[in-house]
C-alpha cells in the first residue's frame, strides 16, 4: 500500500513537472536561462498535491461566485435567500 502512494506521488511529480516546465516555456520572459525553468518546474512538482488542492479550491470559488451572481439575478423566486441576493447584488463577478 505504501509503495503504491508512493508511485502515484511519483508519477505525479514527473507529470506536474512536464506541465509546468511546458507551460514556462511558453511564458517566461526572454532570456531566462533554461536551467532555472527546470528547477523551478522540479520545485513545483515537488509540491503537486497543493497545486491541485489549489485547483480544487479555486473551481469551488468559481461555481459559488457564479451561483451568487445568478441568485442576485433571479430576484425574489431565488432558492437563494433574498438576504443573499441583496448583499452581492451588482457586486459579484462570476469567474469564467
């Protein structure tokens, strides 16, 4: 059992690194020594299971926001409450 924790934080390591290392390719500034991109890209896959606790968190954000802002819209036949709507009337964004 352990061995099999420790393979999936492994591969995930090997795939976080892949993506940020590709994903910094495309957006680092010029002239940005490929060496530090690999050890900042290595460093991120260390910490892989907070990058997707990360990811996790900001998706919820994301649906509440849209919720909120689609109960400020709806008015009064909300299943939101009605003190809900009028707190985050006009002020809520929703993130997509």
């Amino acid at each position: 059992m352990l061995w099999t924790f420790v393979m999936v934080y492994l591969v995930g390591w090997i795939i976080a690194s892949a993506g940020v290392f590709a994903a910094g390719n495309r957006l680092c500034e010029p002239g940005m020594p490929p060496s530090y991109r690999l050890i900042l890209s290595v460093a991120a896959g260390f910490i892989w299971p907070l990058l997707v606790v990360g990811a996790v968190e900001l998706s919820s954000v994301a649906v509440y926001s849209s919720a909120e802002h689609f109960a400020a819209m709806k008015g009064p036949d909300s299943p939101f409450s009605q003190v809900d709507a009028e707190q985050t009337y006009g002020v809520v964004t929703p993130l997509r």
